[in-house]
C-alpha cells in the first residue's frame, strides 16, 4: 500500500486544500489468517488464540496448556 502525505496549509493557496483518504473495501483489507505472525492451521469450532513463543506466533488451539506448570486465566469482571 502506497502511502500519499499532503501539507494543507490556508497561507498556501497553491498547495492542496483537500485530502481525500479511501479506506480499502472488506475483501482487500487483511483478514486474521492472512497475518505474517499467525498461524491457523489448527482451525477448529471454539479454537483459542494463543501464543507460541518457540514460533514466535499466534496459534490457535483447541486446548490450553503450559510448560510452567503455572496456568492462571482471567476473563476480566462482570
């Protein structure tokens, strides 16, 4: 994607007064799987995104598990 910059200055009347910005359509944009540090393979009904250090990317996984044996999960307040 090319990127486009433009100086609107009002004490300039030679330079651009306007900048339009087109926001790519939802088929153009990138979607989750197409991301260089993700790693989808393992794309299952209630799979989870988690970490893989040893990759170094995200995996999604039907089952969480650690090496640690330290596991602490939190789904925040409700």
């Amino acid at each position: 994607m090319a990127v486009v910059k433009a100086r609107i200055n009002s004490n300039n009347s030679s330079g651009p007064q306007q900048v339009s910005v087109t926001i790519p359509s939802a088929s153009a944009a990138q979607t989750f799987k197409a991301l260089n540090d993700v790693n989808v393979t393992t794309l299952e009904d209630g799979a989870l995104i988690q970490y893989d250090a040893t990759s170094d990317k995200f995996i999604t996984k039907t089952t969480i598990s650690t090496d640690t044996g330290t596991l602490k999960l939190s789904g925040g307040n409700f």
